[in-house]
C-alpha cells in the first residue's frame, strides 16, 4: 500500500504518505475519487463507475474516457493509488486509511467498551470518532445518486454516535458541560427524543431545572410518514426513544408515569405550557432557571419532569421508586 489518506467525512480530503496535502482539480475527477473510496476498496466496474460519474448520460467511448480520469488521479497522487483489476477499478488504500471506516470502528470499539462495562474507554473512543468529521459527508459529490445511501448511513451513524457519547458522558457525570452541544444537535434533529432527553438531564445537572421543563414542554409531537413511520429518532405511542447500543429498550408511558397518575397523564398531554402559557416559560424558570422559583401551579409539573429525568437515566426516582 501507499500511505495515502482519504477524507470523504466532509469535503474530499488526500494526503501522501508524508501527510502533505493533494490537490485534485476538477469535480469529475473529485467524484472519482469519492466513488472508490466509498466501495471500502472493493473493485466498482467499469460500467458502474461510468453510470455513477456521467448520471446524465455516459459519453460515447466511457472507458477510454474513465481511464483519462484514472490517468490524472494518479498522477496527482500517485500511480499505486487506483488498481486495475479484470473488470474494473479500486482504491488501492489500507481500510484504516479511509476516514470513514476509521470512523466506524472507532463506534465499533466504543459500543464494545460499553459492553464491557468500561464507560471511559467508550468515551474517549466516541469522541475520537466525533473529531474524524470536517463538515458533510460526501460534500464534493453530493448531488450524485451514487452518493445519497451512503451519505444517508454515514450522517445517521454520526448522530447516533454523538448520542451514544452524550450518554457516556452523562453517566460519567459531565451534564453541565454537555448543555451546548447538545442544545445544537438538537437544533439540527429537532425530533429526536433521545436527544430531548439527554438534553433535560444534562439542563438538570446543571441547576436548569426551569429550563430543563422547557424543553419537556416543548418537544414535539411525533409526525407520521404516509407510510406510518415515525421520523428517526422519535418516539411514538408514549415511549421516549432512550435505547442505547446495548440493546436496553425504550422507555414506555407506564414506566415514565408516577405512581398514582391514570394512563393518559404523561408526555405530551400532561405538559402544561402548550398553547397560552408556552410564553410565560422564562417568567416561570426565575433567575437561573431553580426550580424553587417555579409558580405554585407548576410544581406538578416539576415533579413530573424529575421522575422522567430519572427515568432516562435508569436512577432510582425521587421518592425511592424503580424505574
């Protein structure tokens, strides 16, 4: 192999194997590029490649014009980097060169720390993983039907993986430093619930109890697909998408619901502030957001925020009960 790195998690990003960078001019050439590298260094013909290069209508003599490409490719960053097989072309690049398979078995590993009990390793193998992206996946072929399931996988993978760190983090009791990240991925993925979630006990830990009931209040119902699915992310039918990589499943309405409240009496119906009193929230959450500073007809629904807090978190909940 030759010691080229390939960045594909945000603009197209090569580099030799001394760490300079390579410039490769030219979109088509870009995309190339992009192309074998999302393969993972497996052959793409060269039927394929031509389908996924000229979308709108290969030129006449499409292998001499992808062997032009292929040709300036390794000119630019050298000639063992794009391999030749019987039928077709690939990425002549050890796996772990690839910035995105680097990426997933930085989740891997991670998801297999948390198996083992080892909360830190998970951590720091997530965040690891988080680092890898520059900006949108695929972002020089975008716009190319090749690219639209692998960006799809990637950029899901990516949140759920940010999810899976927030988590590690929470349990390893780093809340109050959470806030703002999470408060922007969830700007992004509105309808995420376990983001909702993580965001409420990471507000709670940092003494926003005001704001932390905000955001219960403010989540959004969960709207359905002409097919009946839920978007990603989102609950539906009273659970809370809590689940984590290790297969612990989501919280239910029953299982969220405080002893001595009727089925129907949590989530959404039971928040108050939707509609006329959404606008008193700040009133509400008083300097610094402490929830002493709650009006009296809001207490109920304090309560009712630390027993989902405490749910979410698999604690025990404020007067002694199991979640």
């Amino acid at each position: 192999m030759n010691g080229v790195r390939v960045g594909i998690l945000g603009p197209l990003e090569v580099r030799d194997a001394a760490g300079q960078p390579v410039a490769l001019t030219g979109p088509r050439l870009r995309t190339l590029l992009v192309r074998l590298a999302v393969a993972g260094g497996h052959m793409v013909t060269v039927d394929r490649l031509a389908e996924d290069l000229w979308p709108a209508g290969r030129p006449a003599d499409a292998a001499n014009a992808l062997q032009a490409l292929v040709s300036r490719l390794r000119q630019a960053a050298g000639r063992d980097l794009v391999e030749y097989l019987a039928a077709g072309y690939r990425l002549a690049v050890e796996p772990g060169q690839m910035d995105a398979v680097a990426f997933e078995r930085r989740v891997t590993a991670a998801r297999a720390a948390l198996a083992a009990g080892e909360l830190a390793r998970e951590a720091a193998l997530l965040a690891e993983a988080a680092a890898m992206w520059r900006g949108p996946a695929l972002a020089d072929a975008a716009d190319a039907p090749f690219a639209a399931g692998p960006i799809a996988r990637l950029e899901e993978l990516r949140v759920t993986s940010a999810e899976e760190l927030f988590e590690a983090r929470l349990a390893l009791g780093e809340g109050a430093a959470l806030v703002p990240g999470i408060e922007e991925l969830v700007a992004a993925h509105p309808l995420r619930e376990r983001l909702r979630g993580q965001l409420m006990r990471a507000m709670y830990t940092a003494g926003r109890q005001g704001d932390a009931l905000a955001v219960y209040e403010e989540t959004p119902a969960c709207p359905s697909s002409a097919a009946g699915q839920t978007s990603t992310g989102c609950a539906s039918g009273g659970h809370w998408s809590t689940g984590r990589a290790d297969g612990q499943p989501a919280r239910s309405a029953d299982q969220l619901r405080r002893p001595g409240r009727s089925a129907g009496k949590i989530g959404r119906e039971d928040r108050p502030g939707r509609g006329a009193r959404a606008g008193q929230q700040a009133a509400r959450r008083g300097p610094a957001g402490h929830p002493e500073r709650l009006r009296s007809d809001d207490k109920e629904a304090f309560a009712q925020l630390r027993w989902v807090i405490a749910a979410l978190a698999d604690q025990p909940h404020p007067d002694g009960a199991v979640a």
